[in-house]
C-alpha cells in the first residue's frame, strides 16, 4: 500500500535527508528542484532556466533520498505542471538506493517555462512492501550524488531501437539492389541497341567476319565491365560482383583470340 499521513511522515523524516516539512502532503512529498542540467552536450547545471517548446531537461532534488528496506518509490508528476504542459520521465527507486532524485523533464506546450531551484515539479511516492526485501539495490546509479554519468546511455540500444534500425538497414540495402539493378538493366538494353546498330552498319560494309566478331566481342565486354563497375558501386553482394567479373575477364580473353587468329 502507499503510505499517508503519519506513517509517510515517519518515512519522509528516515528517508530524506534536506526535507523541508510543509512539502509533505497527505500522500506524496513534494521534491525540491536543486538545479537543472541542461542537456544541450554541455551538461551544464544552472539553477535558473526558461524551458522552450519541446525542450527537455534533468532535475536534480536538493532531498538525498534513502529508500527503506521495506519499501519502493514512485515519481510523479504535479497536477499544476501537468497544466502548465511538463511531461517527464523517472525511473522506479528501489529497497536501500541511496540517490538524489534525477528526472527527465521535457516541455510539451507551445509556450516557455520557467524552472528554478526551490520549485516543486515533482512528488514522491512510498509504496509499502508485504516485508523487507533481502535484495537492496546495488546497480550502477546506487550513491548517485552527481550528475556524472547519468545521461550516459549513448552506448545502450534498447531491443525496439535495434530492430528499427535493423528494418532501416534492410531498407536501404533494397533500395540500393533496386537502382543497381535498374541501372545494370538500362546499361544493358543501351548495349544491346549499340550492338544491333554496329551490326547493322559492319555487315554494310562487307567487314570479315573475324573482325565482326572481335567488334561484338569487345562491345560486349564494354558492356559487362560497366554492369560490373554498377555492381561494385552498389555494393550489391560479392558473389554477383565476382561473377560478372569472371564473365567480362572471359570475354575480353575470347576478344584477343578472335583478335590473334589469322583468317
């Protein structure tokens, strides 16, 4: 159950160190802003700061919060910034964490907001447990008496960012086999009507055939050295590449035999 009235006092006084009493209310304690960190790269910590349209920020509590063996803590948000058009983000806070208080909290009205330290943004709820926990925390935010490292998530991918991006990637590789391959195939119908009409005007012409081969035999390896550049560009798979490159090697070899036999 969460706690009210008496026994949240009891708790409040073990549990927070820098309370300020007429915060405690009938079922929460109201958190005191002790700075803001601006999250603009510089986590520059300011105790005065005008939060614009879709901004976000954290706040650090000035209360050094000791969660009781037998209990969990909630944040939440206050009605009259819910109003004002604040939104936020904490995490659950449980048996033996010993931290400030760091909330994420992010502008979503269309006017500017004004945060400073002594405000109250946030509420802190105790939730009684059945018994005392024989687990206390010990992860990585335990004694959390700083900012350092609290933003520190660049390197963790949640699973539904690494699959977003995994569904990006496959996308981009798609399109990419798309314009390689409609890019290979106009080469080739180009390389085609090419071949038709050299064709056309050597047979006018009465040319040998050795050297109406040779013709082909080079048009044609113009040709599948250029598919092949388009495949290598593209970064299709490897194993396309290689074939195409095998068959444009094959075809300038038969080139320079047709090229050496003496008619």
């Amino acid at each position: 159950m969460y706690l009210h009235d008496d026994e949240l006092v009891k708790v409040v006084e073990a549990s927070l160190e820098n309370k300020i009493d007429k915060n405690i209310g009938s079922i929460s304690y109201d958190l005191t802003v002790d700075r803001i960190i601006l999250l603009d790269g510089s986590d520059k910590q300011v105790t005065n700061h005008e939060l614009e349209p879709g901004e976000t920020v954290f706040i650090a509590s000035k209360e050094l919060l000791t969660v009781p063996d037998d209990c969990m803590c909630f944040v939440t948000l206050r009605n009259s910034c819910i109003r004002m058009g604040l939104d936020f983000e904490s995490p659950i806070y449980q048996p033996g964490h010993k931290t400030y208080v760091y909330v994420r909290i992010r502008n979503i009205s269309s006017d500017s907001i004004t945060i400073s330290a002594g405000d109250a943004v946030v509420s802190l709820l105790f939730y009684k447990l059945d018994s005392e926990s024989k687990r206390r925390y010990t992860g990585k935010f335990q004694n959390q008496f700083d900012y350092k490292n609290v933003n520190d998530y660049r390197s963790t991918k949640l699973p539904e960012l690494r699959k977003a991006e995994q569904k990006l990637e496959e996308t981009e590789n798609v399109e990419k086999t798309i314009y390689s391959n409609v890019i290979a195939i106009m080469t080739i119908f180009i390389g085609i009507f090419s071949l038709m009409n050299l064709n056309i005007n050597l047979m006018k012409n009465d040319l040998d055939l050795k050297y109406l081969l040779v013709y082909n035999f080079i048009t044609l390896t113009g040709i599948s050295m250029l598919v092949t550049l388009i495949s290598m560009m593209s970064k299709t798979r490897k194993s396309r590449s290689l074939v195409l490159g095998c068959v444009t090697a094959g075809l300038f070899i038969v080139t320079v035999l047709f090229y050496s036999i003496k008619v």
